[in-house]
C-alpha cells in the first residue's frame, strides 16, 4: 500500500536456556564453596576474641579486686568445662557464694591451662596469683597460661607473676 513492506515478525523466546541455568548455578555454587569456610573462621576468630577479652578482664578484675582490697580478702577465678566465675575468698570452696560472677562460655569455644589446679587466686594487697589445689592455696605462681581455642582459631592469656596479665594470637 503506500510502500510500506509489512515485515514478518520473527519468532523470538524470551526466558533462560538450561545451559544458562547450569552456569549460573555452577558459578553459585563455586561462591558458596569459598564463602562459607570463609565466613565460618571469621565466626571462630571473634568467638575466641570475645571469650579470651571476657576471662582475661574476669582475671584483671579478680586482680584488682584484691589489690584495692575489696571487702579485706583474696578474689580468685574457676574455670570450668562450660563456665567461669569471678569469686570472693582464698579458695573456690572457701568462697562467698553470694558474691560469685559466673559467665558461660560459647558454644564451641574451649580452654586449656597449664596450672595444676583449675583455680588462680590474687593475693589481696600484693596481687599476686596463686594456684589453687586440693582447695590449698599453693605456692606463688611465676608465670602461666589460659589458652582459648575454636577449631584451629586459638589466642593465649598470659598471667605474669609480676601483676601482668597480657594476650597473644596465634
């Protein structure tokens, strides 16, 4: 009509190939793969980070409780499989309950000391620790170590006999 040619529309499919479905979940699939070890160690880092700071200020605060001589006696933390607690008195089982600060641990995170006993005492006044064992204050402790770990994340809380109590990474 007029010299207009009237065009034959073609055929055109509009929507995804399975060949571009299998790329697209194969390339997803490699992204998860490296993203979830990824994710999972930083989880352990700051797990491990947050309970090594919280038993290391427990310890520091039982230190600096006997130092300033709070209520006129020694102070002193436990460690247990799951817990810890912040305690009053020259041992755990001479201690005043009603005064104890107990703090669970994570899930996952476990510690490891190379003291004999289960207990570090600070003596009041000089600060110093102590082991406790057998629920007998022991002799002065030089120097020892409280390692927090999770899978093959792991930091270290060093306690001095000169009244230091530091971190390190491993």
């Amino acid at each position: 009509m007029w010299g207009v040619k009237l065009m034959k529309r073609k055929n055109i499919n509009y929507g995804f190939s399975i060949v571009e479905l299998i790329i697209v979940a194969g390339i997803l699939s490699l992204l998860s793969a490296v993203a979830v070890p990824i994710s999972l160690n930083i989880f352990q880092k700051q797990q491990v980070a947050r309970v090594s700071q919280d038993i290391e200020n427990a310890l520091k605060k039982a230190q600096n409780n006997a130092v300033y001589l709070k209520n006129d006696t020694d102070w002193g933390v436990k460690l247990a499989s799951n817990t810890y607690v912040l305690f009053e008195g020259s041992s755990f089982s001479a201690r005043d309950s009603a005064r104890d600060e107990s703090y669970d641990l994570s899930v996952g995170a476990d510690f490891q000391t190379n003291y004999t006993g289960d207990e570090i005492v600070f003596d009041k006044f000089s600060g110093v620790p102590y082991e406790i064992i057998s629920g007998e204050k022991t002799a002065k402790v030089g120097a020892g170590t409280i390692t927090i770990s999770a899978g093959s994340i792991s930091r270290i809380i060093n306690i001095v006999k000169g009244q230091m109590i530091y971190q390190t990474v491993n």
